[in-house]
C-alpha cells in the first residue's frame, strides 16, 4: 500500500473514532438520570436542610423577627444594635481568649500524644485504640455534666488539692478559673487531632530520620528540622479546623458554666443561642451568626496567607528543582 492510499485509510479510521468518542460523550451528557438520582438524597438534604437555612437567615439579619410574630424589615438596624451592646463585646472578649488559650494547647497534646504512639512496640495499637476511646464521646454532654462534677465544690479535683494539703476552690464558680476548666476540657478532646497526626507521621521517610543520624543529629533536631517541617501541612489542617470549632464552642459552656460565673464564659455560640431562644430575638441572633461567619472566614484567610511562610509542601521543592 502506497503513501496516498494509507492516507485516506487513516484519516477515515481517525474520523470514525472521533465520532465514536463524541456519541459517547453525547450519551453520558444526555442522560445523567442515574446519576441524579443517587446523589438525589444529598442534593435534597443540602438544599433544604441547608442552602434554605442559609438565605434565611441572612434575610432575617435585616428583620425584627420574634417567632410569635411576622419578621418586619428594619434594615442595618440588628448591626447597630450589635455595635452598641456590650454583652457582644465581652462575649466577642472571651471567645477569643477560648480559642488563643485551647487551640495550641490542644494542638500540643495531640501532637505529644501522636509522637508517643508513633512507636513499633508490641501492643501499640491497643494503646492507639485505648487513648483514642474517650474522644469518641468527648463533645458529647455526659461528659460535659462529668466535667462539671469533676470541678465542683465536692469533685474529684477539690478532693485531690484537699488530700495535697490545699484548701478547696469553687473551680467553676469563680470567674478567674472558670473559663480554664473549659479549656483542659478542649484539649482532653484530642483524639481527632491525634489521629491526624499520627497518619501524617507515618507519611515522613525513615531515610530522612537515618540521614540526620548519621550526621549526628540529636532527637530534638531531628524534630525541629525533619519532622516539624514535614508535617506542618497537617499541623495546618488541623490549627484550622480547631480554631472554626473552637469559635462555635457551644455545649461544654451551656452545660458546664451555662455562660456564668458574670457572663466569664458566655461564649459568642451561647451568647447568640440566648438571644435567640431566651429573648427570642431571632433577628439579632440572625445578625450574630453572620457575623460569626464572617470572623471565621477572616481568622481562616489569614491562616492560609501566613502558611507561605511556615507550611512545607514537598511538591514545591521537587518543582524548584
């Protein structure tokens, strides 16, 4: 077969498979049915359960809105009044020394904890599945109702100090220590961090640990040369996550302090519940969530614009090379 007669040949076999390739595609994008329908549930829930929500809240931000009666538009009105309040502010106040005291600590644990288990010793997984038991229930509200017998007046820490030679304290009762009852309740609630970690470890090469070792690199500059740098992307993660729920911190300050010793732990979450469902002030409730959401997003953001400085991707140094 000769050049001209190959030619016509393959352009017809190429034209054929095109077409072969475009009734595909136009088949796949024809009918989806099958596909709708089983992200049908989902799709449904998101729309209702959520989207809706959403639009309505950020349109009864701009009500006055009671629940007994018909939401009336006031327009900006809520945010002024939220400007003016200062029961805002104080909550605003101790939301974030919540998160600026819980977060790290609670990083630090997990971090300590995962660093422990990261270890081939015989029975290391029971003790992963033994430490990791408690966190399973550890947001729940029995344990919130344990902790707050655990600080009180007759608990199981006054018993502890009396037994040191202490006098006893009204741990959850005194404004000074209340909120930081709240906080170890955080970082006892480790073990999703904990988890992560640890599935990051296992991710950085033993040849990097035997290459420091054979320079002489001691444990402690193994850790903050290899190990801090190789698992900052999950330390990332895991500060994020931890800062977005330690600022919608909810049940452990509506169980165990109910905001109080004087509003010393109402929470910004607990703060916009009361107005909410104890004023019914569904409006201004509506006007503090947005705005919840709006500092959450900024404390994210800024997360993510500082990690170029601190946050190793091993992808970018296999780019520059």
């Amino acid at each position: 077969m000769n050049a001209q007669t190959a030619q016509p040949v393959g352009k017809a076999k190429l034209d054929k498979n095109m077409k072969a390739v475009a009734k595909t595609l136009k088949g796949r994008w024809n009918a989806p049915l099958a596909g709708y329908l089983f992200i049908a549930p989902w799709l449904l829930g998101f729309l209702i359960l959520q989207l809706w929500p959403i639009i309505q809240s950020f349109y009864l931000s701009f009500t006055e809105y009671s629940l007994l009666e018909p939401a009336r538009w006031i327009g900006l009105e809520n945010y002024q009044d939220i400007a003016h309040d200062r029961l805002f502010f104080n909550s605003l106040k101790v939301t974030f020394l919540y998160v600026i005291a819980s977060v790290p600590l609670k990083l630090l644990v997990a971090l300590a904890v995962a660093l422990l288990l990261n270890r081939n010793i015989r029975g290391i997984s029971f003790y992963r599945t033994i430490i990791y038991l408690p966190s399973l229930i550890g947001g729940s509200l029995a344990v919130a109702v344990l902790w707050r017998n655990i600080f009180g007046l007759n608990g199981f820490i006054n018993q502890l100090v009396i037994w040191v030679g202490i006098a006893p304290k009204n741990w959850i009762g005194t404004p000074s220590t209340a909120l930081g009852t709240l906080v170890l309740l955080t970082a006892w609630q480790f073990g999703s961090s904990m988890i992560i970690f640890l599935a990051g470890l296992k991710q950085i090469p033993s040849e990097l640990y035997e290459a420091a070792s054979v320079d002489g690199a001691s444990p402690l500059r193994k850790f903050i040369r290899i190990t801090l740098p190789m698992l900052s992307p999950v330390i990332l993660f895991n500060l994020i996550m931890g800062i977005i729920n330690a600022f919608q911190m909810f049940t452990s300050a509506f169980v165990v302090t109910n905001g109080g010793p004087v509003n010393s732990t109402e929470m910004f979450a607990l703060f916009l519940y009361n107005k909410a469902f104890g004023s019914l002030q569904m409006g201004y409730a509506s006007a503090l969530a947005w705005i919840l959401l709006v500092i959450i997003g900024i404390a994210t953001a800024l997360n993510f614009v500082a990690s170029k400085y601190w946050v190793f991707y091993e992808t970018e140094t296999e780019g520059r090379k």
